[in-house]
C-alpha cells in the first residue's frame, strides 16, 4: 500500500527484546551492589545516595583488601537487618570503613558489623551518628569490630546500640585504639566494650552512657569496661560524663601499665571507677570531677609497680576510696575534694609487703566507720596528711599502722572526729621477732576528739632506737573521753609530748586525765595550755617542763 511504513517484522521484536533484557540486567545489577558500588581496585567500593537496604561487602579477590568509603549524601536507615556488613577472610590484607561526610548510619540491627580475618588492619571512621538495634527488642550494637589481622582502630563521632554502643574485640597483632567525640550509649549493655589480645589498648571518649535501660529492662553493663590481655598498656581518657549501671569505669590489665583519666564525672551502679592492674607497670587513676559508686566510688588493685590516686571527690555506699597495692612500688592518694564511705571507709590506701610505703594526702573526709585509714605491710614510710573536716562515725577518725615499716607520720590541720579515737596510730606489733625501728610522730594543728577513747592514741611496738613525738600546734585543740593523749611504748621507745596548744580530758575537768603515757621515758614540754592530769607510767628518767597553764598534774612512775 502507497504510503504505509515499511514492515520491519522479525527484526524489529528481536531490538525490543534486546533492550529489555539490558534494563533487566542492568537492574539487577544494582541489586547486587545497592548503594555501595566498586570504585577503583578490587575490594574498593564508594557508597552513595540514601538507602534502606543492607550493605553486604567483601573483596573480590579475597586476597584484596576491603576498602568502603561514602560521598557527601550518602544515608543509610534499615527496617530490617544490619546497616553494613563488612568482612574479609583469612586470605584478605584489610579491611577499611571511611565516612568523611556526617553520614547518617542505622541498622535495625547492628550499625556497623565489620570482621576483618585477614593479615592487614581493621579501620573504622564515622563522623556522623551510627546507630544499631531500631526497637528495644532488637538486641545490636551501634559498632561492633573483631579484628584478627593486625591493628584494630575506631573513631566515631556519637554511637547508639540497644545492645552495647561500640563492641571491639581485637586478636590481631597490633593495638586496639578507639576514640569518640561525642555521646556513646549502650541501652542493655555497656557504652564502649574493648578486649585486646594484641599491644597495646587506648579509649578516649567523651561522653559515655552504658546500661541505660535500667533494671526493669534487664540492663547491665559499664559506661566503659577495658579489658588488655595485650603486651602493651592500657589506657582510657575521657572528657565528659560517664556512666554505667556496673561500673562507670572497669578496667582491667594484664599487659605494662593501666592509666585512668576523668575529666568530668563518673559514676555506676556498683563502682564509680574500678580498676585492677596485672601487669608489669604502674596504675594511676585521676579524676577531675565527682566519682560515685553504689558500692565504692573508686577501687584500685595493684601488683604491677606503683599505684597512685589523684581525685577530686569520691562517695560510695560502702567506701568512698579503696586502694590497695600489692605492687613493688609506692602508694599514693591525693584527693582535693570531699570523699565518703557509708558504711565503712571514706578512704583507705592499704600496702602489702612488697610495696614501698603508703602516702596519703586528703582533704575532707568521712566513713561511716573510719574516715582515713592507712594501712602497709611493706618496709616503707606511712604517711597521712589531712587539711579539711575528718569524721569516723564508728571507729577512729584517721587509722594508721604500720606493722614493718621505717615510721609512721599524721599530720592533721583541719578537725578530726572519731567516735572512739581522734587519731589512733601504731608503728610494729605485738610478737614480732624483729620489731620495726623508725619514728612514729604525730602532729596536730587542728581539733582533734576521741568521743569514747582518746584524741590521740598513739601506740610504738618498735624496738632500741624507735621513737615516738607527738605535737599540738598553737591552733592544735585535742581532747578525748580517756585522755586527750595517750601514748605507749612496748619496748621503752622514748616518748616526747609538746603542746603550743590545748590538750585536755573530753570532760574538760581538772580532775580528769588529759595525758597518759606508758613504758617508754616521756619527755612533756608544754607552752599551752593542759587541762586534766598527767599520768606518766614509766621510768624514773620521765619529766615535764611547763611555761603555761597546766592544771593538776600527777607523775606516777614504775
């Protein structure tokens, strides 16, 4: 027919048909490769525009490494399943997560899953928020990363997981490092969990929330727990406020040395900061704000070298501060704040044998047994030093012993209460077949009161050579129920008592004893003022000069 367009038949259908199966495979293959599709060499792949689906990726080859970056856009919020999956096997070289973008990452179930087999390093970076487990049924982490390779390093920005927020286990060679700048929450579980097997271990985190559910929900978990297995040492930083439902704060280290930094506050449902160190270095722990435990705000166990405590404030149900070193070094407390203990300590720093002595520098202090209390077993000095209000509801107000050591020193400048003694202090022990030879003194310039034994009770069982002195201060005031002093020298230590002060019975009577000493020769120098008698048991060579008042005095010597 004129004018009728030509028939093409045949051919034509077979062109449509071609066509479509094209569109078919070109759909199909960006279903295999979503929104993260390769770029470059094998195992690279660049992820964009926003999705809902799972990112799943390992590297073709296997033996090339994983490396996932994302372009400005790119966003990922699953209904069902992980957000990345991300995995290398034994053959790999590495494995590499980069978000430069402030992408947005959320799995219904994990945020990031990635585990890295291979001999290279695992690496995540996130500068936006990752997120894992949509509903509180769903139990994922925000990041979780297990490395065997080599190295294993996180830097996130903020993390959300109803199971932990960042879960790291590393079993590869090198080092474990995770660093977060902004808020890290773990809903069931703790805030940031690291395991290191390899060197060495290092959190520094900003702010951290772990167990946040809470009790009804079955939440447990710590705002941060570290755990190095590793050969190298442990170390956690943070900046902002860390909390967990066990501890703020549990570190534990079998490596070199443990090192603790708390910029803000820090508190758990059992401990504030709990760290034990195995390894062969020092453990340090400082705190620059309030540390609160429901048991104990901060404990320390140490048998590495030394260990040393520098906080502002701590409080605890049971003890505010408990130190306790088994190290080859020294121990060291410091505390510039107010510390308390419930039911027992406010603060104890204890020193075994091996340890080389026990220093104590606190401010205010309170126990609901002993406020301050040092403890050492080892050849050291122990020295407690209080500048604030001192309080021991059911016990002494300071407690110190030494049962080996080279001396004893209190030294006290703000007031010290006990229910029983003000200051009770005792260098050797009963029985020892080498009694101990070094000085117990004594100084207080200060209120020191023993509401049911003395204000000062100082006890010397060191042998020749061992001394005791014990000072009252012009702005000294001492005063207790039995007397306002009472020393004693198992060994005939000489004993020398002066106050530029007031030392008296608790009474305030004359006719009541404001000194008593025993078995050594005493020495009583008085510029101030003593109220009471002075009950002097001991040899004939005991003696008692004074330029001041001094009321009803009565030597008796055996």
């Amino acid at each position: 027919m004129t004018g009728a367009p030509p028939s093409h038949g045949p051919r034509r259908r077979l062109l449509l048909s071609t066509a479509m199966l094209g569109t078919l495979c070109l759909g199909y293959g960006r279903r295999v490769y979503a929104d993260c599709a390769p770029s470059g060499p094998a195992g690279t792949y660049a992820c964009s525009g926003s999705t809902t689906t799972t990112q799943s990726l390992s590297p073709a080859p296997a033996a090339a490494p994983l490396v996932v970056t994302t372009t400005p856009g790119f966003g990922i919020t699953t209904t069902t399943g992980d957000a990345f999956d991300l995995s290398t096997t034994a053959a790999g070289t590495g494995l590499g997560f980069t978000d430069a973008y402030v992408s947005t990452i959320s799995g219904n179930g994990y945020g990031i899953n990635a585990t890295n087999l291979g001999a290279g390093n695992l690496t995540i970076t996130a500068t936006g928020s990752v997120s894992g487990g949509a509903l509180q049924s769903v139990t994922a982490s925000g990041i979780q990363a297990k490395n065997y390779g080599a190295g294993l390093t996180i830097s996130a920005v903020g993390v959300v997981g109803t199971n932990y927020g960042i879960s790291a286990l590393n079993k590869g060679s090198g080092a474990l490092s995770i660093t977060t700048t902004g808020a890290v929450y773990g809903k069931y579980n703790s805030g940031i969990a690291a395991k290191n097997y390899g060197a060495s271990l290092t959190i520094s985190a900003a702010t951290v929330v772990g167990g946040n559910y809470g009790v009804a929900s079955g939440a447990k978990g710590d705002g941060i727990y570290a755990l190095n297995q590793g050969s190298g040492a442990l170390s956690i930083t943070t900046s902002g406020p860390v909390s967990g439902f066990g501890a703020g704060i549990e570190a534990r280290n079998a490596g070199t040395s443990l090192t603790i930094s708390a910029a803000g506050n820090v508190s758990g449902g059992t401990f504030g900061v709990y760290a034990a160190n195995q390894g062969s270095g020092a453990l340090s722990i400082t705190t620059a704000g309030q540390v609160v435990g429901g048991a104990r705000g901060i404990f320390a166990r140490n048998y590495g070298t030394s260990l040393s405590i520098n906080a502002a404030g701590a409080s605890g149900v049971v003890e505010g501060i408990g130190a306790y070193n088994h190290g080859s070094g020294s121990l060291t407390i410091t505390t510039t704040g107010t510390v308390s203990g419930g039911s027992i300590y406010g603060l104890i720093g204890k020193g075994y044998q091996s340890g080389q002595g026990v220093t104590i520098q606190a401010q205010n202090v309170a126990g609901g047994t002993y406020g301050v209390v040092g403890v050492d077993y080892g050849p050291g000095v122990l020295s407690i030093t209080t500048t604030g209000t001192v309080t021991g509801s059911n016990g002494s107000g300071i407690f110190a012993y030494s049962a080996y050591g080279s001396g004893v020193t209190v030294k006290t400048y703000g007031p010290v209460t006990g229910s029983v003694n003000g200051v009770y202090a005792k260098l050797g022990a009963y029985g020892q077949a080498a009694p101990p030879v070094g000085a117990l003194s004594i100084t207080a310039a200060g209120s020191v009161t023993g509401t049911t034994g003395a204000g000062i009770y100082a006890l010397n069982f060191g042998q020749a050579g061992s001394t005791t002195s014990i000072t009252v201060t012009s702005t000294g005031f001492v005063q207790g129920r039995i007397a306002g002093v009472f020393a004693y020298s198992k060994y005939g230590a000489p004993i020398a008592i002066t106050n530029n002060g007031v030392i008296q019975n608790l009474s305030g009577a004359s006719t009541d004893v404001a000194i008593a000493t025993n078995g050594g020769p005493a020495t009583i120098v008085n510029n101030g003022t003593i109220t009471g008698e002075v009950n002097i048991s001991g040899p004939a060579a005991s003696a008692m000069t004074t330029t001041a008042a001094a009321i009803s005095i009565r030597f008796s010597w055996t």
